[in-house]
C-alpha cells in the first residue's frame, strides 16, 4: 500500500471511530488500533503471563474472583442497557487472577483479563477496596485507553508503523508496547504513564461500576489515603504519573455525589 493510501485509511478510520464515545463520562474518542487486534494481543499476553507469574490460590483469590464476578456483572447489565456501550464489551470473557508479587499493582487488559497483584491486598483490605481497585481497573479496559495509549506508544517508539506491520516484524517490541499500555510491566521505561486525564476517567468510571455492583464509593476515599500513605514498594500502575493525591481525594470527593445515585447498597 502506497503512503496516500495508508493516510486515507487511517483518516477514514479515524472519522469511523471518532463518532465514539466514552461510557459515563462521555469524552469523545479517538482509539485507532482495531479492538480484535487488542483482544487476540490479550489473549496470548495474558495466558504468558500467568505462565511466567504465581498464581494464587486461597481465600484472598477467592476474594478477588468474588468481587471480580460481582462487578464484571453489575457493569454487564448497565452496559447493555445502553446500545452504543453494548459493543464495548460484546466479547469481553471475564478472568480474574490473584498472583504472587509484592508490587503495589492491578490491571485488567482488553476483554476484562484482570490480574491482582499480592502486594496490594495490604492497601485494599477488604471487599471493597477491591472493589475500588477493580472499578478503576475495569473502566481503564471498558474506556479504551490501552488503545489510546498503545497507539501513541507506537507512534511514538515505533515510529509509526501499522499494527499489523508492527506485530509481523517486531513481534517482541510490539508485545512490550502492548504490556506497558496496560501497566503489566513493573520495568521503568517501558511503561507508558497513563495520563492525568485517563487516570480521572478511570477513577469515575470505577466509582459507577463499584456503586452498581453494591459497594459504596465512599469508601474510595479511605482506599486512596491509605495510597498515598504507601511509600513501600513498587506501585507500577498507581502511581505512574505521580498524580498528586491530595487532587485524586478532592476530585473523587467532587464525584461521589454523582456515583451515589448508582448505588443501592446490597
Ligand atoms: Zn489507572
């Protein structure tokens, strides 16, 4: 295919797509890379790292599936209640993981694949601040900013190459940009910050999910002090753009009200 071409078709790409978007917060959206491309991405990517991680199973993984399955099912239901959102997760499979590392991190890729990392069962204490976590995990895959993000981080160490061209002759490379956009790597560098404005999104997006699936968003609050009370360890996904926390808790606080009418209490 010839440059003009190439052009043409990401424009025409670009304007199909630009008509979406994002659930609750309803900013418009330019995810390029084809959502099928991310999913089959998710599927291998999440299946080696199971392979290459602990998994555990107890009680906390019990945990973490429970909450897991309660929120994957909440946000089922209110996303096919909505046309336009339906498509968002019409092939999502639903996993939920609890495996052995001391990083402070979560993440959840395309198709709602979520794994828990041990290190932050000492931060979310309890159901519920699973559940805040998960929200805001859940909403990170549900919005598209992986694919925000991954296509930006392929512009940008890449140099622009197409997906497809990307994936056949720098399989390795392409995986990397893949695992950063999600926050799956704990390797300085190759990790690509969420921005401010996706962490924002998430952090509403979640307080919604987390007040459908019956678990009061206050308590969102109390799980983002003890956050920034946390100077131990690795926090990869958390606190990869060092958003101040004082400015987390006071917009989280702006937004409760609003989470609040989703929720019913169990
Ligand atoms: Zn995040």
């Amino acid at each position: 295919m010839n440059m003009s071409k190439i052009i043409v078709s990401a424009l025409l790409v670009a304007f199909l797509v630009s008509c979406s978007k994002v659930p609750i917060t309803n900013r418009r959206q330019m995810a390029l890379l084809p959502e099928s491309t991310l999913m089959t991405m998710s599927l291998t990517n999440y299946r080696d790292f199971l392979m290459k991680h602990t998994s555990v199973v107890n009680n906390q993984s019990s945990m973490v599936k429970k909450v897991g399955n309660n929120m994957a099912k909440a946000v089922e239901v209110f996303m096919k209640q909505n046309k336009k959102y339906a498509k968002r997760i019409k092939n999502f499979k639903w996993e939920f993981n609890l495996v052995q590392d001391k990083a402070v991190n979560a993440w959840c890729m395309p198709g709602g694949k979520v794994v828990v990392y041990t290190g932050l069962l000492a931060i979310t204490k309890n159901e519920t601040g699973l559940a805040v976590v998960m929200g805001h995990e859940i909403a990170h895959a549900i919005a598209r900013h992986g694919n925000e993000r991954m296509s930006q981080g392929l512009l940008t160490q890449m140099g622009g190459l197409a997906l497809n061209v990307a994936m056949s002759s720098q399989p390795e490379q392409t995986k990397k940009v893949f695992m950063g956009a999600y926050g799956a790597t704990t390797t300085v560098g190759l990790m690509l910050p969420f921005s401010r404005m996706h962490e924002s999104e998430a952090d509403k997006m979640g307080l919604v999910f987390m007040a459908l699936a019956g678990y009061n968003p206050n308590a969102a609050v109390k799980f983002w002090e003890r956050m920034a009370a946390n100077k131990s360890g690795k926090t990869p996904e958390f606190l990869s753009t060092h958003p101040s926390d004082v400015t987390r808790i006071k917009k989280i606080k702006e937004f409760l009200p609003e989470a609040m009418k989703y929720y019913k209490g169990k």
